[in-house]
C-alpha cells in the first residue's frame, strides 16, 4: 500500500515536471521601427524602408515632373499601376505603392487619382447616389479626372547557393509613364539589398 502511494507521487511528479518542461514563455520586446532586423534572410521592413526612401527621392526630384509642371502650369496627375512581385518569395508590393503615393503628394509636386483596385467601389458609390442621393449631392457620373502618368515597378531577386550559405539579392524598379504616348519619363532601380545567409546544418 506504502509503495502504492509512493508510486502515485512520483506519477503525479513527473507529470507535472513533463507539462511545466512543455511550456514556452512568449516574450515580446518593442523596437524602434529603424531597428535593422534580420530573422529569415528574407524581404522585411528593413529592405522596404531602404528601398523606399532611395526610389522615392529619386522620383520625386525627377525633371519628368518638373518640365510638365513648367510647361502645363498645373500638376500632373498620377495612378498607381501593377507593381509585380517577380521574386521567388512572398513580397506585399502594395507596401511599396503606398510609400510612394504618400510621398509623391506630400511632395506637393503631383496629383493622385484612384487606382484600379480602388475605384470599383468608388463607382458603384456613385451609381447609388443617382438613385438614393438628393439631385444637390449626388455627385456626375463620368466626371473622373484622367491620369496624365502612372506609375509601375517590380521586385526581382537573385540566389546563389552552395551547401548550407546563400545568397539572395534584390532589384527593385519603378518606372513614370506618360499614359497618352507610353514614354518613359522616369526609371528607377535599387539593387542595395543583399544579403548572405548561412543555415545550421542539422545532425541526424
């Protein structure tokens, strides 16, 4: 019976020894968003910032957008086309996008209008409002402004392996185009991102 008891105890101690073991504490530290970080080797926040802020300066300063200012006396209009993911991995382009936009028209310099991902529901508002807004507030059909340029670009990358290390490079371009003519009036290219990454070889 003594050893019955003993027996039970140890169970019990070893079970609980097995479920406190199995337990694993997240941990969570808040950074500055310049933080440098770099778990995968993959595309981050990292490459984003630094591509973003080089390309960006670029087009913004573009002579493209200040001979149309000089020559038309008014802004040029701008929409955002397809900017591809041509990489091997997973990358959100539209990020990217984004950090163009908001540069470009806090530049002062261009006009934006809806892309076309986004005025789908724009329209469909504004076919509603014939029928359900008042004649004062509903706002015309076919009255949209045309975009002079739009703006495009991809993500491209290169890997080159032996054994356990790699390494990947990354080029991203982004190109101005004069929607009438099909011009290019501005291209840019970042090929700063590349990275050398060595893997733990597993032992069986």
């Amino acid at each position: 019976m003594k050893e019955r008891k003993i027996f039970n105890l140890l169970l019990v101690l070893t079970l609980v020894m097995v479920a406190v073991t199995g337990c694993k504490s997240t941990k969570v530290e808040r950074v500055s968003v310049d933080t440098v970080t770099d778990l995968s080797g993959y595309w981050n926040d990292t490459d984003v910032r630094i591509v973003a802020e080089s390309l960006i300066a670029d087009c913004v300063n573009a002579p493209a957008i200040t001979n149309y200012i000089r020559s038309n006396n008014k802004l040029p209009v701008v929409i955002v086309g397809n900017f591809r993911n041509d990489s091997d991995e997973h990358i959100d382009t539209s990020i990217l996008t984004k950090k163009f936009e908001a540069a470009l028209i806090n530049s002062g310099k261009v006009d934006f209008v809806a892309s076309s991902s986004e005025r789908g529901e724009i329209r469909q508002e504004r076919e509603e409002q014939q029928t359900w807004a008042s004649e004062e507030t509903a706002k015309r059909l076919a009255n949209e402004t045309g975009a002079d340029f739009m703006l495009i670009g991809s993500v491209k990358t290169m890997v080159d392996q032996l054994d356990a290390t790699s390494t990947r490079t990354y080029w991203v371009y982004a190109e101005l185009i004069d929607i009438e003519t099909n011009r290019k009036l501005w291209l840019g290219e970042n090929s700063e991102i590349k990275k050398v990454i060595t893997r733990s070889k597993v032992r069986m």
